[in-house]
C-alpha cells in the first residue's frame, strides 16, 4: 500500500534566532513542526478547543470579556472561542512567529475559514509576554505557547511559566479571571508555582482528539480570586 508523503510548504525563523518551523502537508492534513518535534497536527484539535471551552466557563458572567490567546498556530482555540464568546466580546492573539499568521491566511486558508476576519479579533505579531504589562486588563489569558511548561522547544518561552511571570499574569487579569495554560503533560512543580503566585487552581485531562479519543492532555484553569487575598499572621511567640 502506498504512502501518501508529508510535503514541505514552507519553512520560517523564529525570532531571536531559536531555530526554524516547517509547515507540511500530507493530503488534507497539516503540521507544523520545530526540528524532530510536532507543535501540531491539524487532526488533534481536542484539547486546544477545550483550553477556550474550559477558560470560557469560568468568565461567563464577565461583562464584555476579553481574551488574551498565546500563539495563533492552527487557530483552534481561537475558533473555539469566537464560537461562544459574545458579540460584545473582544480577542486578541499573540503570534510570535509572522509566517504562522501568513500561513493562515495562504496554504492553510481552508482550515482556518473566515475567522480572521472577526471584528472581535486583534491579531498581534509579538511575545504574548509583552503583552502582560497592563494591570486588570484580561478576563482570560490562554497559553499555547511551545509543548508546556517543562516541554519548551524555544528557550525565552521559560519566562512565561517562572514565578515572576506568574505574578505578572495574576496582575493582568481581572478580579475572577482565569489563566489557562495548555501542555501536551502535566507538571506538579508549576502547579507549585500557580498556587504560590497566589492563583486558586484546577486541573483537566482532556483528549488531542476530543470525543474521539487520542492522547491525553493537561490543562491548568488558575483563576484570580475576586477578593484579595490577606497573608495569615505568624503565630504568636
């Protein structure tokens, strides 16, 4: 039987000089590859569609949300969330890498549709970390960026996932916000990390292919709480 070869469409530098992807294709199916590793494959969306259900669930009652979305990639937590977030709503997506959005809206237009061209979504070429400095601006703020906190294929993602980057997304979001944070394993010292940041923290397991079944991935749902939490006194000498 023969084997229907992946096809290379293009290749693209990361900026900062931390290596190249590739963009390939086999049949409908596409991946977007960094070195030996798969960031992606167009037939696994399960689990990155549940990082914007799961975040979503847990800001509904916020008036006009606004999502932050770490990494563009094949789009699928950017289409799951411009599925249920409302009209109202406002999306913005850090891409770090330029050919991605490129390839977006060229050799992987058909996977992507019209949903780039949502008034709701400001797509911005940039470090999602950049884009933390504003205090209170986010009710969620999604991380797809790399393969996790402990699976990084580019070394400045590890800023993100520090506690000093903790801290600046806890001050990011809105009182009741949540920071979810998508990894293809699960991570008991950044769980650690969350909860020092001063996040109150859940875990999901969620399927690459959804109902469908296929690997199993982790989701960490750290949500702000809407009162400020107060440090307990020291015991009394």
């Amino acid at each position: 039987m023969a084997v229907n070869p992946w096809i290379l469409l293009d290749t693209a530098k990361v900026p900062g000089g931390e290596g190249d992807l590739r963009l390939l294709r086999r049949g409908s199916e596409y991946s977007i590859m960094a070195g030996s590793t798969s960031l992606m494959n167009s037939r696994m969306s399960g689990s990155e569609e549940a990082l914007a259900t799961l975040s979503w669930a847990r800001i509904a009652s916020q008036p006009r949300p606004h999502m932050l979305i770490g990494g563009l990639g094949m789009g699928f937590t950017l289409r799951a969330a411009q599925a249920i977030l409302p009209p109202d709503a406002r999306i913005t997506v850090a891409e770090l890498v330029p050919a991605v959005v490129a390839w977006a809206r060229g050799p992987m237009a058909e996977v992507h549709g019209e949903s780039l061209s949502d008034p709701r979504l400001i797509i911005r070429e940039a470090d999602v970390g950049r884009l933390l400095d504003d205090e209170n601006r986010y009710d969620a703020i999604l991380l797809d960026v790399d393969n996790g906190p402990e699976g990084l294929t580019r070394d400045s993602n590890d800023g993100l996932y520090t506690a000093r980057g903790l801290r600046r997304a806890l001050r990011a979001l809105r009182a009741g916000g949540v920071l979810a944070v998508w990894s293809s394993h699960t991570s008991a010292p950044f769980t650690k990390r969350l909860v020092a940041a001063g996040f109150k923290v859940e875990e999901e397991r969620v399927r690459s292919r959804g109902s469908k079944g296929g690997e199993r991935h982790h989701i960490w749902l750290a949500s702000k709480p809407r009162v400020p939490q107060i440090p307990a006194k020291p015991p009394a000498a």
